[in-house]
C-alpha cells in the first residue's frame, strides 16, 4: 500500500499568514494527489486534485504543487473559515491512502 | 447541485450485520463511480471500498475485504454497503463519495454513524 505523510501534524496560525502543509508518498504517485478540508462535524470538501487543480468555487488562496512523491498545499492568506483539517489523499492505486491530516488551528 | 444522502447506520453487536444505503440525486448516477470512505471518532479518513459505474469493477480495503460487500443500482440512483461480521475497530462515521476524476471526491454525503458495541 501506499503510505502518505502529512506534515505538520497540526499548527497554530493567525488570521493573514501564509500556511503550508506538506504530503509525502511512499512511492511514486505521478500528479494523483488530492486536497480535503475538513471541518469537525462535517463531510470533507475537495479543494485541490490532481495536484495542482483548483476545485471549482474553491478560493484562490488555496494553491497546490508537486509531482512524484513530494506534494505541497499552501493557503496564502489564512482567513478564519480555514481553520479545519486539511488531509491528503492518493489516487494513483488501489487501496486509496489518506495523510493522517493537519489541524490547523488559530494561534 | 448533486446530492448524496446516507442512511442505515446505527448500533450493532459484534458480530452482527447492517446495510448502509446512500441515494444520489441532482446528477447522472450511472455516470460515476463511487467509494465508502469512514472516519473513526476523532481520527482521520479510510477509504474503505470503490465500485465503477458500470458496477463491474470493486475494490476493497483489506481492513474489510471479505466482510463488506459493495453494490449499486443504477434504476435506483442508490449505493450500498453490506457490512456482515462487524467488529468494535467497524465504529465509525461512513461516507459515500463520488468520483469525478481519478479518485478524488467532489460531492460526499453527511455521514451515518455505524457504533458496533457489546
């Protein structure tokens, strides 16, 4: 299977800074990797896939990058509706793999 | 705007057996593939398993293969998760989830809870 790692696990950020979280394959994924937000008590929402696409209706604060195995997802500006979980997923094979997630939280 | 709608979750012993269903409207069903994904209590996301829209390709996690049974009716605009033999470490939040490219997820249901407990 192939595993994903996010990093950090979680952090503490104020309204306005520039946030990256960082996701790492096993092994070679190509551009497959995908970006959820999540916020607690809600269904995940897709902000990025394959990489470096923006969702449709996803603010363009929100930016992705990365190919192979090493992938990046950067919120330019953190406003207070970004506070949440944000997870990576692979979608290059089978068993799909999830990052463990990064909370991000307000400092 | 689609729409998927789960149900069927509850409390079960271990051991025992539910049928989750989730019904899709506000898009072509039979168009798209479809994954469970769960969510433990206060941990991350599993996908758990994928059915193609035809309904002829499956796949399972190996956390629930031979135990968990994917199915889909097209007439319906309904999937569906049998899930026999449930154990404690089944508790979970479960989520169907549509795939609009490459297995990323764009429209997911709420959720049902599924508590497996003596």
């Amino acid at each position: 299977d192939i595993q994903m790692t996010q990093s950090p696990s979680s952090l503490s950020a104020s309204v306005g800074d520039r946030v990256t979280i960082t996701c790492r394959a096993s092994q070679y994924i190509r551009s497959f990797l995908n970006w959820y937000q999540q916020i607690p008590g809600k269904a995940p929402k897709i902000l990025i896939y394959g990489a470096s696409n923006l969702q449709s209706g996803v603010p363009s604060r929100f930016s992705g990058s990365g190919s192979g195995t090493d992938f990046t997802l950067i919120i330019s500006s953190l406003q207070p509706e970004d506070f949440a979980t944000y997870y990576c997923q692979q979608g290059y094979g089978t068993p799909v793999t999830f990052g463990g997630g990064t909370k991000v939280e307000i400092k | 705007q689609g729409q998927l709608v789960e149900s069927g979750g509850g409390l079960v012993r271990p051991g025992g057996s539910l049928r989750l269903s989730c019904a899709a409207s506000g898009f072509s069903f039979s168009d798209y593939s479809l994954s469970w994904i769960r969510q433990a209590p206060g941990k991350g996301l599993e996908w758990i398993s994928y059915i193609n829209n035809g309904g002829n390709t499956i796949h399972y996690a190996d956390s629930v293969q031979g135990r968990f049974t994917i199915s889909r009716d097209n007439a319906k605009s309904s999937l569906y998760l049998q899930m026999n033999s449930l154990r404690v470490d089944d508790t979970a939040v479960y989520y169907c989830a549509r795939e609009f490219v490459e297995m990323a997820h764009d429209y997911w249901g709420q959720g049902t809870l599924v508590a497996v407990s003596s």
